[in-house]
C-alpha cells in the first residue's frame, strides 16, 4: 500500500511531538534520491524537513521539480527543506516557518547555518544550529538579558566556530576573554531555560501545514 503522506525528519523535532500533530509516513534525513523514490512509491505528498548535508549527497534540485511535475506536493521547511524551498518556491514547493523565509529573503546565505550533529540512532542534538543561536540571541537582547552589542559579538564569536562545537557553554567559554563573565554566566542560564528552537518550531508549522494539505486533497 503506497504512502500518500511522507515526512523526511530527524533531529528537528522529535517523533513523537510529530505523530502527535500527523499522521505520515516519517522517514529519516533525505540524501539523493529518497524523495524520487517517495514520489516513485505513491506519495501525493512530500514534507522535506532534514536532510544530509556533508556525509552522503545532499537533495538534488531535479528531484524536487521531478516531484512536483509528476503531481507531488512538496512542503520544505527548517533545516534542508527551508534551504530547497527557499531555492524552488518560484518552482512550486512551498515553504513553511521563519527560517524558510529568512533564506528567501537573503537574511540566511549558507547551509551552515542549519547545520549540526546529532546522535544517528536517536536523532538527539549534539551541537545547535547557528540559526538557532541568533534567534536565541534576539530573544535575549529584547528580554534585556544582553545588549545589542554583546548580541552581536556572540554572533561573530558563534559564526567563527566549527558547526560541531557550537554549544551554548561552549560559545560562552570562548567568549570570556573578551565579554563580561557576569553578562555571559546571565546568558547561560537564560538558554537553560528559554533557548529559542527555530528549527523545531518551523518543522511543526510545517507538519500543521501538512495536514491541512492533505485534508484539502482528501488524503486519509
């Protein structure tokens, strides 16, 4: 029996937050040719939330307008999915959620801002997307925790490090030659408790979105 509905997720968002919001068919990161093979099996529609970056072929670009010219709906967003839809939505794939609009609107210019390590088998975080950071960032300026120009120098000191090592404590270590370790011990504990997860609220918009779709098109 074919799959009408697939989701490409990993460490975005948890599965059980996911199938709490859709019913789908939930895959793990896309690489090359998964989302041919979707189409291939059934699928009426496709949700690109994470893909493979560096360790395989990335989503090509002519499979999603493969896709979509076969008939497919193909919904982009948070990690590779807001990268390609940024890419294609002129195409006809939809991007959902803040970080798809960001790429759209030449705010966000490289992969590496959603980029990151995370445990294959459980899909648990090991590192946090830069996106993240500067959305946690912003937040923590407009509740007064850090001022703009702290802000902005955590930003430069987050952009320099490898994506694998960029970790809140970890940022706030390299910062301590250079910033207040009061204003940065602040900061710390403001992530403990209030770090902004763009991308898990981004992949859950675009599950929503998923669901309405497939309401639209009477999918079951």
């Amino acid at each position: 029996m074919p799959h009408e509905i697939v989701v490409f997720l990993g460490p975005s968002c948890e599965r059980e937050a996911a199938e709490s919001v859709l019913r789908a068919h939930f895959l793990p990161p896309a690489a090359r040719g998964d989302l041919t093979a979707a189409a291939e099996d059934g699928a009426r529609i496709i949700t690109l939330i994470d893909g493979v970056f560096f360790q395989e072929s990335a989503v090509g670009h002519r499979e999603v307008l493969a896709a979509l010219a076969s008939g497919v709906r193909v919904i982009g967003a948070s990690s590779m999915g807001a990268l390609r839809a940024a890419e294609l939505d002129s195409l006809g794939m939809e991007g959902v959620g803040v970080i798809y609009r960001l790429y759209r609107d030449g705010v966000l210019i490289s992969d590496d801002e959603v980029a990151l390590v995370y445990d294959p088998e459980t899909y648990l975080a090991l590192s946090e997307p830069l996106v993240n950071i500067r959305c946690t960032l912003k937040n923590a300026e407009e509740r007064g925790i850090i001022s703009h120009d702290d802000a902005e120098h955590l930003l430069g000191i987050a952009r320099s490090l490898y994506f694998p090592d960029r970790t809140y404590p970890h940022l706030c270590e390299v910062a301590r030659t250079t910033l207040s370790p009061a204003m940065l011990d602040s900061f710390l504990e403001f992530t403990r408790l209030h770090a902004v997860d763009q991308k898990r609220e981004d992949a859950l918009a675009a599950l929503r979105r998923t669901k309405d779709l497939a309401q639209e098109l009477l999918i079951k």
